[in-house]
C-alpha cells in the first residue's frame, strides 16, 4: 500500500524537475535555426525604409546593443525586437518557464534597458518596434521612425507599393495577444 501511495508523488517529482523535453542534441540543432539579425520583421522593414529613400546602416557594431538600423545624421537608433526574446509583456507569461528560459529572457530585457539608457546618455534617439506592431502595421512602424527623423516627408506612395508587394505577415498566437 505504501508503494501506491508514494509512486504519484515521485511522478510528480519526475515531471516538475524536467527542464526540457527535447534532447539537448535537438534544441541545439532547433536553436542553431533561429536567427540573430535579418528576421523576417527585419527584412519587412528594411524593403520600407529603402522604398522611404531613407538612408541607414544596419547593425552598427560600435553602438551598444548593436541596433537594427541606425541613422548617424539623426543619430538615431532603431530596435526591431522579437516578442519572445526580448520579452515583450514578459510578467504575463514568465510563470510559464523554466528557470533558466526565465533567467534568459530577463537578462535579455536588462541588456535591453542598459543599452538603451546608454543610447540615450550619449545623445542618440532610440526606437523600439516590437515584432507584434510590424505584423500587425509595417506601415505605421515607417511612420514612427520617419517622426523620430523629423522627416516631415518621404514618398508614402512608393512605401505602400513595396509592402503591397511583400508577402503576408503572419501573426504567432505563442504569446498573449497585444
């Protein structure tokens, strides 16, 4: 009888210690996939920008943070941050990770934080985008880098053009809904 009684606490045990349920053989090959730079939100944004005419360099390595594009004459800086990664809303589902994804992912966002603030000490304006707002409005995402610019104009007709040409955006429900 004692036996019976213990065996669902061990079970228990047994599933609440288990960090990961692939092989680390396999979540390094699925990790290995998942991009650093030139990610699809990225790509989206990089075609607006150069339909806007708008000149940039794109991730700067002397700049803390390395950001996504960056416009020197404006010395302004633009992150194009992925929703799980960067934590987007990250209190709201934290509870649903490991310990080590939940140290990750904070640490990423206080990597975040402190490269931004350092942006910001040195004079620079900082843009943050998160993946959500490019699959929900790329457009909108040129318009609010086009007024941190001060850019009063660019050719609004040749931005919508080249997204009207660019395949759908679509929206991965893996994280709370904006």
């Amino acid at each position: 009888m004692e036996a019976v009684a213990t065996a669902p606490a061990v079970l228990k045990r047994q599933v609440f210690s288990m960090t990961d349920i692939m092989s680390s053989a396999k979540r390094s090959a699925l990790m290995s996939r998942i991009r650093a730079t030139d990610t699809t939100p990225e790509r989206y944004i990089r075609v607006l920008l150069e339909a806007a005419s708008l000149e940039f360099d794109q991730h700067a390595r002397d700049l803390p943070g390395r950001p996504d594009f960056v416009f020197r004459e404006q010395q302004t800086a633009v992150f194009i941050d992925g929703d799980f990664w960067h934590g987007w809303r990250f209190p709201l589902w934290r509870h649903r990770l490991s310990d080590k994804w939940r140290e990750k992912i904070s640490k990423n966002r206080e990597r975040d934080v402190r490269n931004h603030r350092t942006l910001r000490r040195r004079g620079w304006t900082v843009v943050r985008i998160w993946e959500h707002q490019v699959e929900a409005n790329p457009l909108g995402c040129i318009e609010r880098i086009a007024l941190a610019l001060e850019w009063k104009s660019f050719d609004a007709a040749a931005v919508e053009t080249a997204y009207a040409a660019l395949p759908p955006l679509k929206r991965r429900n893996r994280l709370p809904k904006p």
